[in-house]
C-alpha cells in the first residue's frame, strides 16, 4: 500500500514538469520586468549611487521576510499554499511599475515598489526550496536541475531579446510606453507560472520540534559547521560581487551610451552560455562534487570584473568594445552557470529535509545582508573616491570588486568539506582541467566531429542525388536518343531548304572568309611542311 505521506510515481513526474514549465513562465517574468529595472531606473534619472541603492537595499529588506517565510511554512505546515498565494501578490505588485514615470520621477517609489517585490518572493523561499527539495530525489537532483535550468535560461533568453527588441522599438516613439508593455508582459508570464505552481503537488510537511534553532544559534555556530561555512563563503561572494555587479549596466547605458539593443545582446550573451553549459557542469559535479565545482567556478567568477576593468581602460572609444563586453559576459556565463547549479545542489546535500525551509530562510538574511553592504560600498566608492592615477572611479570599483573576489574564493577553498566524494582532489589541477583542458579539447573534438559528419552526409546527398538522378534517365534514355536522331536527320533534311534562303551576299561573304579552309594549293602546302618536318624528327632520331 502506498504511503499517503509521500507522493507517488505519477503525482511526482507531473510536479517536476510542471516545476519546469513554472520556471520557464517565472523565467518570464524576470526577462521582462527585473532585468530591465536597472535601465528603467536610469531613464527615471537615477545616479549611479541610487542605483547601487536599488540594487542591494530592497534585496536586504525582502531577505529579511525569509524568517517570515519560515515560520508560516513552520506553522501551516502547507508549503504549496503560502507559495502560490504570494505568488500571486508579486505578479500584482509588477502592475504599478506601468504608472510611475507617469506619477512620479522619484526613486523612492521604485525602490518602495520593488522591495514589495522582493518580499513576496523572499517569503516564497523556504517554503518552495523545502518543497522541491523534497520532491526530487537525491540521485536525481543533478541531473533534473540541470535540465531545469537549462529550460527556464532558454525561456530567459528569448524574453530578455523580445524585451530589448521592444525597447529599441519605442526609445524613439514613447520609451514609456515601451516599458510598460515589458512590466505587463512580466505580469502575465507571473500569472501563468502562479497557475502550473497550483497544478503542483506537495508531499506531506512534518515540522520536528527537537530541530528547531533560532537565528541567534544559527549565527553562533555558523563558523564551526559546514553550512555554516557555505553562508558565510556564498554571502562574502555576493557581497564582492555587488561592489561592482550594478554598475556593468550603468557603464554600458551612461559611460558608452549604447542603444538597447547592444545592451539586450550583452545581456543575452551569458544566459546562452550558461544554456550551453549547465550540462557539462552537472556532468563534472557528479564526478567531482559539489563543493569542489564551487570552488572552480568562484575563482572564474573573480575574473569578470577584471575583464571589464581592461577593456574599458584600453578600448573605452573603439567600436569593437561591444564585442569584447560581449566575450566579458561569456565567461560570466560559463562560470556562473557552474556556481548557481553547485550552490543549489550543496545546500540540499549539506541540510536534512525538516531543517531545510528554517536554513534557506536564515542563510538568505545573511546573503541579504551581505548583498546590501556590497551595493552600499560600490555605491560610496563611486560617489566619493573620484578619480585616482588617471582611472575613472567606475574602473576602480571594478578593480576592487575583482581582488575582493579572487581573496574571498582563496580563503574559503579549505573551509568548506565535500559532502558526496569522499577522496582528495587537487583543486588546481582541476580549475585548470575543467575551464581549460576539458573546454578546448571538447571544442577541437565537436569541430572535427562536425566536418566528419558534415563530410559523410554530404557524400550519402551526393550519392542519393546520383542513384535518383540515374533511376530518373536510364528508362528515358533511348527515347531521348532515338529524338535526337529524328532531329539530325529532319535538320540535314531542311538544310538544303535553308540554303536556298540564304541571300548571295551572306553566300559569298562566307566562301570569302573560309576560302583557305577548301584551298587546295594552301592545303598542299601545309601536308608537305607537316611530311617535311616529320621526316626530318625521324631522321633525328635515328643518330
């Protein structure tokens, strides 16, 4: 008999399909409404430390309603219901973005608007991590979210190119009016990812007293755990990453001045990366482990800004630095994808099912947090240190951003153990192996296995294309021999006819110009010279 707490084999498959396409329709939503806040801001006016403001302030005020989160997932013990009810109220609180730049310019109500935002989906996180945790099985999760990831990208996308194509559309008719047909089109694709979450089923929720820890306990033993290592590693990333991370847009729009949709294009440029990608990182995660892809991924991501900070000081001006913003964000994407997937995947591996929703929630408070700090910074940096050694304050920012990266993934590379492979790896070898070895000999293979391919089907279209060519004319053939025929003999025929058309003066004009031809003195002439000089070769010869 089945147990009617767990979910069964149908119930199972349905909610991870309809977890995939939730995704995809959130996907969206994010395309079209958050990637575009940032550019929608700045064309409010915004100055660059308001927007270092809006970037991390709002996400540090939703991070604390992860507790919230918790404690209703706690008390209802109905995961899917506190899910979709707010759900339901972010997709609602998307429809005020169409009316500010018609009310108001101030930043304030956009930063009001959008931390309303981030509340209703931070109060979603526990519940829904602890939900889908559950749902997917262990040997299954690397594998699915990977898949998963890979579809909503994809959904991702195409919205953030439509969105951007729009843009450009209406940046010189009513840029307005451009940005209020994304922040609709974000509602609907909010609505229809808050129907398939409905359609989802939810295994039953069993809350143990005995494991309950509050967050001043969690924040105690954090340094002696290793989840607690985990936040502390992913929250000082997040904080080194958003010195610099809200101000890639602002250097794009403002200092270049690129149209939408160049800025669309740089967008697009990671999350077809991470598409092209996430497979081969789940590959390697299975092998390798969690942590350890981490770890890998965390020093690439130290990169990225740095990429940034030297095209801008070299190429600032040229026309092909869009292309090289273009190979920035690529290794964006390639290194993200690998962070996103092992981050997720680590905290389910380190964390057992009835602590779950409780350490999402405290671990994105401290996230959160680090966060905001990290966006104040980058915003006090770019308002106060001006220009130093000749570099524009926005470079040095990138700069900072950049060692404050590299520092953070060195420091924490031996804090945190790996829960699923158990031997000793070198973690060197293995940032060199999996971003450059594995990459450039995998790429050498996929081309040589293409032409081979492109090679073999052309020979089999050339041969198919000769064997219908050959069934097609072989029966035909001897008819088509037996009309030529017909022909010549019909056109030897009417040539005395056509003779007897010809006017005198073309006849004499033309015995004219071939008389050497039928001169037989000439011709005489001409086989005595031939007769002459081939005696005179043999003759030759014979000395």
């Amino acid at each position: 008999m089945a147990d009617p707490d767990k979910l069964t084999d149908e119930q199972t498959e349905k909610t991870k399909k309809y977890s995939i396409v939730d995704g995809s329709a959130y996907s969206i939503m994010y395309g079209f409404g958050e990637q575009y806040v940032t550019p929608f801001a700045i064309k409010l006016g915004a100055s660059n430390s308001e927007i270092g403001i809006l970037a991390s302030v709002p996400s540090f005020i939703g991070s604390l309603f992860q507790i919230i989160g918790a404690e209703l997932t706690d008390k209802f013990k109905n995961r899917k219901k506190i899910v979709t009810w707010f759900i339901l109220f972010q997709a609602i609180i998307l429809l005020p973005l169409f009316f500010v730049p018609f009310l108001t310019k101030s930043m304030l109500w956009l930063t009001f608007i959008f931390s309303l935002y981030l509340i209703f989906a931070n109060i979603v996180g526990p519940a829904w991590n602890s939900w889908i945790g559950d749902v997917i099985p262990d040997d299954e999760r690397a594998k699915y979210f990977s898949t998963r990831n890979k579809l909503v990208i994809t959904s991702m996308m195409f919205s953030v190119l439509l969105a951007g194509l729009i843009l450009n559309y209406f940046s010189n008719i009513n840029i307005w009016t451009g940005f209020g047909i994304l922040f609709i089109i974000a509602f609907i694709g909010r609505l229809i990812s808050w129907y398939y979450l409905t359609r989802q089923f939810e295994p039953k929720y069993v809350v143990d007293k005995e494991s309950y820890f509050s967050f001043k306990d969690f924040l105690k033993r954090m340094p002696e755990t290793n989840f607690g290592n985990f936040v502390i590693f992913r929250s000082l990333i997040a904080f080194t990453v958003m010195i610099a991370s809200p101000f890639f847009a602002v250097y794009m729009l403002k200092d270049l001045n690129i149209p939408y949709w160049q800025y669309t294009v740089v967008l697009l440029a990671p999350m077809l990366v991470k598409v092209m990608t996430m497979t081969y990182w789940s590959k390697y995660s299975s092998r390798f482990g969690s942590r350890n892809i981490m770890i890998v991924s965390a020093v690439l991501i130290a990169t990225i800004p740095l990429w940034w900070f030297l095209f801008g000081i070299f190429f600032e001006g040229k026309e092909f630095i869009f292309i090289l913003l273009i190979f920035a964000e690529s290794i964006s994407g390639f290194a993200w994808a690998g962070f996103e997937l092992t981050t997720f995947n680590y905290v389910l591996e380190t964390v057992s099912s009835e602590k779950r929703a409780r350490c999402f929630a405290y671990f994105n408070v401290v996230f959160g947090t680090a966060v905001m700090l990290g966006g104040l910074l980058g915003s006090w940096l770019v308002a106060n240190i001006g220009v130093v050694i000749g570099l524009k304050t926005i470079f040095i920012v990138f700069l900072v951003s950049a060692i404050a990266r590299s520092l953070v993934a060195i420091i924490f590379s031996h804090k945190m153990k790996e829960v699923v492979i158990k031997r000793n790896i070198d973690e060197t070898k293995l940032f060199f192996d999996l971003v450059l070895a594995k990459p450039i000999n995998s790429a050498l293979h996929q081309t040589t296995a293409t032409l081979m391919m492109a090679d073999k089907e052309l020979t089999k279209i050339t041969d198919k294309t000769q064997y219908v060519l050959t069934t097609i004319t072989e029966p035909i053939m001897p008819h088509v021999d037996t009309v030529i025929t017909h022909i010549d003999k019909g056109l030897e025929k009417a040539e005395p006819f056509r003779k007897s058309l010809e006017p005198k003066a073309w006849r004499k004009q033309k015995k004219k110009d071939y008389k050497h031809l039928v001169d037989h003195k000439y011709n005489k002439k001409l086989m005595r010279h031939f007769i002459k000089g081939k005696k005179h070769g043999s003759g030759k010869s014979k000395k």
